[in-house]
C-alpha cells in the first residue's frame, strides 16, 4: 500500500518501535537484539528496511552491530561532561585532572600527544591578539576513555606564557595547562565555550573511528586571565554519541 503524504517513513517507524523498547528495559544495555530476520517477520517489512532503522538506531548511539553475531545494545555509559565544575580553579588548582569531574573511575589515555613550536595561524592570531610573526605552542592529543577514542584536542598558548615552562612538555604536570599558566602569573579568571553540532570530515570520522552518520560537538573554549587576555584556545571534536554536556548554573 501506498505511503499516505505526511506519514511517517517505515523504516523510522521500526526505529522508533525499537527505541521505545530499549527505553522501557525490553534489551537492556548489552543485550542482543532479534535477528534482522524475526524483526523482518515481526514488523512485516522488507530486509532493506529493517537494517535501515537498525542503521538510524546506530547513528544515533543506540546500538552496534558486531560482525558475525548480530545487533547489541550500546552499552557505553555516557561521559557526563559539567562544564562549570570541570573547570573550576577548585578543580585544577588543587592539582587534579579536569577529566576527573567527567570520569570517575574510568580509564583514560591521552593518546598520540604532540608538541609543537610553530607560527600562529590567522584565526589564532586574532584570537590570541598576536602579530603574524609570534609563535604559539600547539598541544594535540586524542583522549581514549576505557580504550574509545572519545575526544581530538588542540590547544593553543602563546610563546611568551609557555616558554620555560612544562607546557612545552608531553606531561604538563598536576593540575595541567591551567597550573602551570597560573604559576606564571596568567592565572584563567574565567573561561567561554562556543560549541555546535555538525556532521564530521572524513578524517574525524577515521581519527574517532565513527560509525556511520554519528555528528560531532565542535567545541572551542577561551581562556582569559584577571586582565581579559586569551591565554589558551582549545579546538576540541567530541563523538556526540558518547557525551551529554551539562551545565549546572548557580542561583
């Protein structure tokens, strides 16, 4: 039979079927779904169909489909990344890792670190106030949270706040970045994130081993000290489908 104009597409229709009753606690997390076969029988669609809404399914995090035995529910636990707590001077000021507010007990693998000397691009140097002739140092590393590739960074601090200092090292020392930048006198004040949703390049989807259309967060965040100037830019690509940003404000 025809589609009626404005009804929704069948194979959303499966989807949201399956959705509703991973929600409910039909398949918990990890468990196996139907075959594509008895979700054939069961939903009286074609094939096609069938591994389409499975396809929406995984794009949108829900599941995973493992070679040879079938369709599972994700069972990833999602990084709760707070914003506001994360980079509280309580935090790294004390020495800890920012990750920690996202983590707990988890794993984590900053992956691939690279350090490097070079002349700050166009928009870094707008953004930085610098001249086309200063240096920045560049920090580039992708984050592997319980062995996942989760995250891509590249930071951005002038020479003249780095240089000396372990920020020009892979380890940077307890409290990170910000430490070592308030020990030399350009203490972070206050911080502003700017983030959107898109679709990722092929080397992002290669780089955070994506599974079919899952979007990307693109988040840069500025760092200013006690006289309004930018003392860090981080660029950040996070997998969408493992993060829920919060932001907790206070009263």
């Amino acid at each position: 039979m025809p589609r009626k104009p404005g009804a929704p597409l069948r194979y959303r229709e499966i989807a949201d079927g399956l959705r509703r009753r991973i929600e409910e606690g039909e398949f918990p997390p990890g468990a196996r779904l139907p075959t594509e076969r008895a979700l054939v029988n069961e939903y009286t669609a074609s094939p096609g169909t069938v591994r389409a809404a499975l396809g929406a399914l995984r794009d949108e995090g829900l599941v995973e489909s493992r070679v040879g035995s079938g369709w599972y529910v994700r069972s990833w636990r999602p990084i709760v990344r707070n914003a506001l707590k994360r980079l509280s001077a309580d935090q790294w000021g004390e020495g800890n890792s920012i990750w920690g507010v996202d983590i707990d007990d988890r794993e984590l693998v900053a992956d691939g670190v690279q350090i490097e000397h070079l002349p700050a691009g166009p928009e870094i140097v707008q953004v930085l106030g610098l001249s086309e002739s200063d240096l920045v140092w560049r920090r580039s590393r992708r984050y592997l949270v319980d062995g996942v590739p989760v995250l891509r960074s590249a930071s951005y601090i002038p020479d003249d706040l780095a240089h000396g200092t372990r920020i020009t090292q892979v380890d940077t020392g307890p409290g990170g970045v910000y430490a070592r930048l308030a020990e030399a006198g350009f203490k972070p004040m206050r911080f502003r994130e700017d983030l959107r949703c898109r679709m990722p390049s092929a080397s992002e989807m290669d780089d955070l081993q994506l599974a079919g259309s899952t979007p990307v967060v693109e988040l840069v965040r500025y760092a200013y000290d006690a006289t309004g100037r930018v003392v860090e830019v981080n660029r950040m690509i996070l997998d969408a489908s493992r993060y829920l940003l919060r932001y907790d404000f206070p009263s």
